[in-house]
C-alpha cells in the first residue's frame, strides 16, 4: 500500500533553508517505489520560494501565504498545518531538527495519533522499511529505530543528509488560504536576533569556535577574521559564553547548539564532554591548543599546539592568500 510523505519546510529571513531540501531527501530515501512525496511552504511573500522549493518535488507543494505568517508562531503555523493536512492525509512526516521543527514536530505527531524520531543523522532501507540513525548519550553512541506502525514524524538533524536534487518536472503549486482565527493565545510581534555571522550557525559549512582561552571578546576577533575568509560561522563553548566573552546565542555543545560542519576549527577549547556532544560528528575537526594533553586533541583530526593569538592570524593570512 502506498504512503504519502510530507516535507513542512522552512523559510528564514526571505529564503528557503537547507534542511528542507534535506529533509526532501530523507523522505526520498525513506519511500519505495509509488509512494507520493508533497512539500508544505508556510510564510508571507512566498510566490517565489514556492516555486523554488517546487523544483525539487515531484509532488504538489501546499503553500501558505499571509502577512502574520511572517514570524514562526506555534499556534497560528500548527492551524495551518492542520488545515493542510485535511487536503493531503499524510503517512510520514519530514521536518528540520531545528528550533521550529523541534517545537512543532511533537504537535503534529500529537495531533495524528503518531509516533516520532527526532534528530535523525542517517537514513536506509531494509526490507522496505526505513532505519533510521540517531545519536544517543550526548553523541557518544547511536541507535538505530524504526516504526512499527502509522502515522510517523521525523526530524532532521542539518548538515547530516545531501540536498534533494532537482527534478525534471516541477511539483503542482497549491495555494492554501489563511484566515488567522484571532483566538491565538500568544503573538510574536518582533524578533531581535543575536547571530555569530552572516551565516546561521546550525547551517555553517565550516565554524570556528572559541573557548575560554580566548581569553576576552576581543579575542574573538581573530576568530571572526578567520571565519570571514573561510565564509564560516563562529560559535563557542559554554565556558567562553559564561565568562562574558560572547552571546549565549553562539553556545555551541550539550545545553547549546548541535552542528555539524565539514570543518570544527575549535580554538582554546579545551574539550569538555558537553561541548563534543554538539560537535563531535563535524566531518573534519581542526584543534588549536597550548594545552597538548587537552582532550579535545582525542577526538581531533588534526591538532596545532600553540598559542591560538599566534596561530589564527597566520591561517587567516595563508587562507586569504588561496581564496580571497
């Protein structure tokens, strides 16, 4: 019997985030042959990113258009959820592992009666059933699960899965209206944001992360030189965030942040178990240290002891020399 998946994807300051083409191949890789794949776009002024995201689904993609749509409201992006789903009854569920995938997954999952795997890392099929990976223990070990039964939601750890490729017949564009129920509980009227970066952190390709041995936030700024040249992101650990160096918004570990970049250059970080639970499985991790017995060397690709004042400039200027 076929099954149809749903992908709910994102949008995040006018633009289609990278996990939702992620989880547009999760929900590839997790469906056999005839089973329906539909994507649901939620936002204000979305014509064209509708359009976008419709060239790598093969199926209809349900969007969702109003100006209070704008700003990630809990309640008022369920009600539209739910009235999606009376056209289109999903099977599965596909969402980002991210801030919003993580609050609405559990109301979808509640509201269909489903089960639900969340921060999913990898995905194959055995027997016509999807496996799905997932890190247990603070990223120390990792299970693998699978549903024994319908309806079921999974989200989608980023950076871990290839973005869906685009297809060669665009999906049919399904314009849903919104009429806000004015009952809503709670209203966002505005969101300040606290970045690290041009680039979103859970996104970054590459980040370059700071510890207490930056010593202030002005010592941040090499990192930040550094991170412009490789067009990265810069994070920290908890102890830097506690010690006033930066925001807690760049907190990168077990109480923060969970990325998972191509490149972790971690500087003067020392490698406290809940900072390698929110960046052990970066692909390449770079370890800049006075220290040589610091731990965060153990779990390293490649590690530079040294002063990271002395070091950080001169792998700026070398980068610069390569890509700029």
């Amino acid at each position: 019997m076929s099954k149809t998946f749903v992908v709910v994807a994102e949008v995040r300051g006018g633009s289609l985030r990278q996990v939702s083409l992620e989880a547009l191949q999760a929900a590839s890789i997790a469906k056999n042959e005839g089973d329906a794949v539909a994507a649901v776009l939620i936002g204000s002024q979305i014509t064209t990113l509708a359009a976008d995201l419709a060239g790598y689904v093969e199926g209809r993609v349900y969007a969702v258009d109003h100006p209070e749509l704008e700003i990630y409201n809990a309640e008022a992006y369920f009600d539209v959820v739910q009235g999606v789903f009376e056209q289109v009854t999903p099977d599965v569920v596909f969402l980002g592992h991210t801030a919003l995938g993580r609050d609405l997954a559990p109301k979808i999952a509640a509201h269909l009666g489903a089960g639900q795997i969340s921060d999913v890392t990898a995905i194959e099929q055995n027997g016509g059933e999807a496996v799905y990976t997932r890190p247990i223990y603070a990223g120390k070990a990792f299970e693998q699960k699978s549903f024994t039964g319908g309806p079921q939601v999974v989200t989608i750890r980023p950076n871990n899965l290839a973005p869906a490729p685009s297809v060669s017949s665009p999906g049919e564009i399904i314009e849903i209206d919104y009429a806000p129920s004015g009952s809503l509980r709670s209203i966002v009227k505005d969101i300040v944001r606290k970045t690290s970066g041009k680039v979103d952190l859970t996104e970054a390709k590459i980040i370059v992360s700071g510890g207490r041995g930056v010593k202030s936030a002005e010592g941040f700024k090499p990192l930040e030189e550094l991170a412009d040249v490789l067009h990265g992101a810069v994070g920290a650990s908890r102890a830097a965030c506690d010690a006033g160096y930066c925001d807690y918004s760049m907190q990168i570990g077990q109480t923060g942040k969970v990325v998972t970049p191509e490149i972790y250059i971690a500087c003067g970080i020392s490698g406290a178990i809940q900072h390698l639970a929110g960046m052990s499985q970066s692909r390449v991790i770079i370890a800049i240290n006075k220290d040589p017995e610091a731990p965060i060397f153990k779990v390293a690709d490649y590690g530079i002891v040294g002063d990271l004042f002395e070091v950080v400039p001169l792998l700026t200027r070398e980068f610069r020399k390569v890509l700029v």
